[in-house]
C-alpha cells in the first residue's frame, strides 16, 4: 500500500506541475502569457508557425499533466510530457549545458526522467486506470503513433544549420519518443513490446534520403 500511496502523490504533484505551465502557455493562466505570445517566442527559436507549435507543446503538458494526476492513460500522459520534455531539451536547453542556473537540460532532464519513471510504474492501485480495468487495454496504437511521429519528424525545425543535421535531432528525438512511449504500454499492459517500433526506425532513418 506505500508503494501505491508513494506513486499516488508522484504523479499527482508532478502531473499538477507539468499541467500548470500548459495552461500558462495555452490560456495565459496562472500569469503565463497566452497563446499568442507563447507562440511569438516559438517562431523566435525557429518553429513555424509559432502558434501552431506553441499549442501543440501546450497540449502536451496541460493533457499530459492532468492524465497523469487523473491517473487515466497513465502511460499516455507520462509520453506527452516526455514528448514535450525532449523537443525542450534538443531546442532549447542544449547549448546551455547541464545546469538549470545557465538554462540547461538540467530541469526538462528531471522531469522527463519522472515520465519515464511513471510510465513503468503505470498509475497504481488509486487511480482512474485501476478503478476502470484499463491495466489490460491494448498496447498496438504502435502504427498511428509512428504515422504521428513520422509526420512531426518532417516539420519540426531544429537549431542545426544543415538540414542533415536538422533531420538526424529530430529522428533521434522522435524514435525515443516513440520507443519509450511503445514499452511503456506493452509494460503497463503486460505484453510483449510492439515490432512496429523497428519498422519506425527504419522510417525515419529513410529521411535522410
């Protein structure tokens, strides 16, 4: 029962600290600056359009977060946030080093790490997905979520100067998003990881042409 309570309160507080700043971005909330302006900065680091972008990053935390709390699709939100957490990595932190005190990885590290972790553990005895039944729901979304992920390999822009170089940040990026995200769910419903995830590989390595 203190394993299930300690993973309560983790995906709780982390889920209500990744939502905060989505709603920040997304709706102005909590004294953030709205969609508008949140995209204005996006464009200014290279993503266009901003708003677009913005919105989609925003989502991820705000959905993500709050499934996360709910403890609804935990594997799910946990992918969300890790999504959100590596583009912020690879544009944004990178540069910068390490440390939180020069804007490096040091943070969106943290918080990916936690997503991964919650992920694994799946959302425990007290929450929506244990109340509902859903530790057996299906783990072979793994075509769509390659389809998605193949879709925003081609678009997102990077900070490298080359366009190889571009395609490579957002094929790792993208396959580790997918990869986590695919044995997350096959661990969460007890089965065998998706073979999908190769055939995504391959995929996305075929960019490079």
């Amino acid at each position: 029962m203190s394993i299930d309570i300690g993973i309560l309160l983790m995906r709780v507080l982390f889920g209500a600290a990744i939502a905060a700043p989505g709603a920040q971005k997304l709706f102005g909330w909590f004294g953030g600056y709205g969609l508008k302006a949140t995209g204005g900065f996006f464009e200014t680091i290279g993503f266009r359009p901003g708003v677009m972008f913005a919105a989609a990053a925003s989502l991820n935390e705000l959905v993500g977060g709050l499934l996360l709390v709910l403890g609804l699709f935990t594997p799910v939100g946990a992918t969300a946030v890790l999504a959100a957490m590596l583009v912020a990595m690879v544009s944004v932190h990178l540069k910068n080093g390490f440390f939180a005190t020069n804007n490096g990885i040091e943070l969106p590290l943290l918080y990916a790490a936690a997503a991964v972790g919650i992920a694994f553990t799946g959302g425990g005895t007290i929450s929506l997905d244990a109340l509902l039944g859903l530790k057996s729901w299906p783990s072979r979304s793994s075509s769509a979520g390659c389809s998605y992920l193949l879709s925003l390999a081609r678009q997102l822009p990077s900070q490298c100067g080359s366009l190889r170089c571009k395609r490579r940040v957002w094929q790792s990026t993208t396959c580790a998003t997918f990869g986590v995200a695919d044995f997350s769910i096959a661990a969460f419903a007890s089965a065998s990881p998706s073979k999908d995830y190769t055939r995504c590989w391959r995929r996305l390595a075929g960019l490079r042409s």
